[in-house]
C-alpha cells in the first residue's frame, strides 16, 4: 500500500513534466497536419536549409570525433597540474549566451584568412563551438568507465598504445561516445543565436524558421518547424536503433 | 632470469622501497603479502606499465625502460579482465592481432583442452563463472608464449572447491608451456602448495626470502611470523634469554599440560582464562605472567586433565619445538 501511494505520487509529478515537454510538439504536428508537413519538406528552400542543417552539424561531430575524443582520453586517463581548471573552462562555451558565443567567434576567426562570415565553415564553427562539451564530456565519461587495467592487459599481450586505444578504450566506451555524439549532434541542428551572427545566409533550418516568422508569422514557419524535428527524431531513432542491435 | 634491483615506486600512499630479488628460469615464484601491501603495484612494475626507479634484468638483458608489449610478459588480474567486447575465443586469441605466435593452432588446442574450455569459446564473457574467467585469463596469457606469467591473486575469486584442482593446473603450467610463473597472494596456503620459492612483502617490503618450507616454517622476522599465522609469538626472556627484541615462537598443537619436568622441556606456572571445545578439540588460552599462550589439545588427551577456566597448572614445551625468530 505504501509503495502504491509512493508510485502514484511520483508518477503524477513526473507525469506534469512529460506533459510539458510532449504536448507543444503534439500541437505543432496537430496543427499543421501532415499533408502541410510533407508538402512543405519539397518545398526547395525549406529542403536545403533542413540539409545544410543536418550537413553542417555533422560535420562539427566529425571535427570533433578526430579532436575531441583524444582529449577526453587524456582527461579521463592523466592526472595533470590545472585540470578541474582545464576542464571548467572545456565547460564555458555551455555557459556563455549563444549570441556571446557567436561575436566572439566573428572577432576571433574573420581575420580574412579563411572564408567564414556567411559560409558553412562559419556555420559549423558555432555549431561546433558550442555543443563540443556534450560529446568530450559524454566520451570522457566512457573513458573513465573502461577499467585502465584492460589496456594494461592488452599492452602485455603485445598491443601498443594507438592498437590498445583502437581495440580496447574505444569500443568499450561506444555507448557513452555514440551518446555524446547524439546530444552533439542534435545540440548543434537545434543552434540559432551564433548562427544568425556568423552566417544569416545560407539559412539553417532554425534561422529559416525564425526568418518565415519574421516575415509571414507563425503560419508559414510553423510546417518548416514541424519538418525539422520530424526528420531529427527520425535520425535520432534510427541510430539508437541501430546502436542497440550492434549491442546486441 | 628475472632479477629485480633497488626497485623503488611511490605512488600515492604506496610504496616499495628498493626491493631486489631474483627469480630462476622455470621456476614458480611466490611474492606472499597483506592487502595493500603494494603486490599488485610490484608485478605491474615489473611488467613495465609503472615507471619506477630502479633496474630490472631479464636473461641479462637491462628491460627497465622497454614498454609493456616488448616485454614478453603475462599478466593475469585478479578480477581476470576479460575484454568486454569480445568472446571467449576473441579474448584467448587476441595477442595473435600484434606478434607472431609460434604454432599458434597446436597451442590455442592445446590450451583448450588442458584448461577445458572448448564448450565455452564462443561464449560471450558476462555469462561465464569465476573459474571459466579464470582459465580463459590464464589461456589468454598463455596464448601469446609470454616468458614470464605473473599472476595476482588469480585464486581468490574462485570458488573454493575449485582451488585444489586450478592449484595443481597452475603448477603443470610451467613444464607443460616452458614458463616461469610469479604469483602473488596473501595466502600463504597457496604458497605452500606451488612455490618453490617465497618472499614475503609487507608494507612495500620484502622482508624475508627463500625456500617455501624455510619460509613458511621459520620465519625470520616477528611481522613475518605473524603474517604467517604464527600463533604463540612471544619475547624471549620468557625462557630466561636477556637479549632483548628476539622472539619465539611456538606451534599451538605442541604444547602440553600437566608437572612433567626435564631439562629438555620449557615449563611454566599458568593460570586458565579461557577453554573452548571445538568438535576434536579443545582451544585452550592460558595466561603466563603478561603473555597468553595459545594452545590446542586434543580431545583424548585433555579429557583425563578436566582442566576449566581458573584453573592454576603447568605447560610444557619440548625445547626442540621452538623457533626462535
């Protein structure tokens, strides 16, 4: 009786904030309807920016994946002078306003040598620089859950430090790192403030958005909205689906 | 074969302080010490994955600064350490990915067979009891033809009725695969059974060294004695010596009660505290001035004494039964 009482009153709390999170996508989806959805999806426009979208945030996991990993390895592996310091400000760009985040990208990077205002690069850039933490954090995580001692192990039966990385460290953390790279991933398509002050143009899906908005109101930009997270959610499913039987 | 120099490693709150020993080829070497007395952190020494100070030689040859996988050594954990992400097959094969393995199909049968485990290799590792994690531990060590195996603790997550048989497999190891083992434990049960040689460590020091029953029976040093399950470790004025800080010791099952007095026999006036029976035999504590003596006294013979609590007597003890420390 008492753990009914206990459940019943948890269930009714959790219940208010699964409402909160589910209901406004629901009514996004109700009220548009799906034959607007997918009839905005081949609108070109709206086509272009949702793949530049998913291109761009890609390629900052990418980016991040080849730099990123190694020094979440270190962090979890070596004890240095600094680190807690080190490793608080990995953590800022999670802090900083994202239009903060942008202007002190455009001061550092639009130095003229390489294209960056108004380019994917740019893009990228700000996608990267501020969801980076989710997937050094997320793979620091699973380093640190792999016991050091398995590549003790593996270096004894003849595996160097890159082989015992590769066949030991790596796989053994994949679920934190394919997690990190999930919330990178999808922290970086969802990226608006330093977006809009590096590259208006060409449009990413949230900047195309809050430009229909803008300029033809919630009617018009409420479909390449609910085109937006239907093709994340649907990515989303899908690796984890295919992570959990590879697991498997 | 191995010989170990001044070695000496600080880390945290261990340390070993300059150790140095040797260990003959196709020998088993038993390193016995507490919990925490730094085992582990000494065969990872010398496996190369700590850096210390120091010299190690292997064959003759300086190895202090080789890395881990030039070594040629085993190592088996504790926990074994089986690699999550592969099979039982994967896991024994997988030194075969980074160096030549010599009749590496005859071996990977062979070992399959005297370690018998050919109806789990496909098996994934989480669905394996401690003793198959054992033997596919020590396969996959043995699989690369390491030229030393060192072991830590491998038995103590291994169900007991098991011992005696991996015991004995541990021991075939040696001539069966042309090894030397070092084995670490605080078992020095274990140790009797497969060393031929015993050091024993405490607190990061090797305090003594030698043959197994030199060792084991005549410990040298009284925190040796003690580690050891010596029970009756007593000053050595109580047999009227005036050194001071020497000690003896004396088996429990060796002491008697009664007035018997020769010159061959220590004898002393003792006061009961405490009688208990345990099915075959009595656990008798008996209070001589400042030190109680321990003693065990078999059923037929303690029963015509009735010797109960307070009671005021006598034991003796046969002066070759003592060892002095």
């Amino acid at each position: 009786m008492k753990d009914r009482g206990f459940l019943l009153v948890f269930i009714f709390l959790s219940s208010i904030l699964v409402l909160f999170l589910t209901v406004p996508l629901i009514k996004l989806f109700l009220s548009v309807g799906f034959p607007n959805i997918f009839q905005t999806m081949q609108d070109k426009e709206v086509y272009d920016s949702i793949f530049l979208t998913l291109k761009s945030a890609f390629y900052a996991v990418v980016f991040v994946c080849i730099t990123g990993i190694p020094l979440a390895y270190i962090i979890a592996r070596y004890d240095f002078w600094g680190k807690s310091m080190f490793e608080a400000i990995l953590d800022i760009p999670v802090m900083v306003p994202h239009t903060a985040a942008g202007i002190a990208l455009l001061i550092a990077f639009s130095n003229g040598y390489f294209d960056f205002i108004d380019t994917t690069t740019g893009i990228v850039s700000a996608m990267m620089f501020l969801s980076a933490p989710f997937l050094i954090n997320g793979a620091k995580e699973g380093f640190k859950k792999v016991d050091v001692r398995y590549e003790y192990v593996a270096r004894t039966l003849g595996a160097n430090r890159f082989r015992v990385f590769f066949s030991i460290a790596l796989p053994n953390a994949r679920n934190d790192l394919i997690n990190g790279a999930l919330m990178m991933w999808s922290r970086g398509l969802g990226e608006f403030g330093a977006v809009v002050i590096i590259a208006y143009h060409p449009m990413v899906a949230p900047v195309l958005i809050y430009d229909r908005f803008n300029n033809f109101g919630l009617k018009y930009s409420a479909p390449v909205a609910a085109d937006m997270i239907l093709v994340s959610v649907c990515i989303f499913l899908a690796i984890r689906f295919v992570n959990n039987r590879v697991k498997q | 074969m191995l010989k170990v120099k001044n070695l000496f490693l600080k880390k945290g709150d261990f340390v070993l302080h300059k150790l140095s020993f040797e260990i003959k080829e196709n020998s088993y070497f038993v390193l016995l010490g507490q919990t925490g007395s730094g085992k582990t952190m000494l065969l990872e020494s010398i496996a190369g994955l700590q850096s210390i100070e120091g010299d190690i030689y292997f064959n003759g040859k300086d190895i202090t600064n080789l890395p881990p996988e030039k070594r040629n050594f085993g190592f088996v954990y504790q926990n074994f350490l089986l690699f999550p992400n592969m099979n039982v097959k994967d896991n024994i094969t997988y030194s075969a990915k980074f160096k030549k393995i010599k009749d590496k199909d005859e071996l990977f049968d062979d070992l399959v067979d005297f370690l018998h485990i050919k109806n789990i290799l496909q098996r994934d590792i989480k669905h394996l009891s401690g003793g198959e994690k054992q033997r596919v531990a020590i396969a996959r060590a043995i699989y690369s033809r390491p030229r030393l195996l060192l072991l830590d603790e491998p038995l103590s997550a291994v169900d007991p009725t098991f011992r005696n048989s991996i015991m004995k497999s541990l021991k075939d190891l040696i001539k069966r695969y042309n090894i030397t083992i070092l084995h670490v434990t605080h078992n020095f049960r274990e140790a009797s059974f497969l060393a031929d040689r015993v050091a024993v460590m405490i607190d990061g020091e090797i305090l003594q060294m030698g043959g197994a029953y030199e060792v084991l029976n005549e410990p040298k040093n009284i925190k040796v004695a003690r580690f050891l399950g010596f029970k009756n470790v007593f000053p050595t004025s109580i047999l009227g010596f005036n050194q001071k800080d020497k000690f003896f010791t004396v088996d429990p099952n060796r002491i008697k009660f009664g007035d018997e007095k020769k010159e061959d026999l220590y004898c002393f006036a003792c006061k009961i505290e405490n009688v208990l029976g345990i099915s075959d035999h009595y656990k008798i504590f008996a209070r001589v001035g400042d030190e109680v003596f321990f003693c065990k006294v078999h059923e037929s013979v303690f029963d015509g004494k009735i010797l109960k609590e307070g009671d005021e007597t006598n034991i003796y003890i046969d002066k070759k039964d003592v060892t002095f420390i």
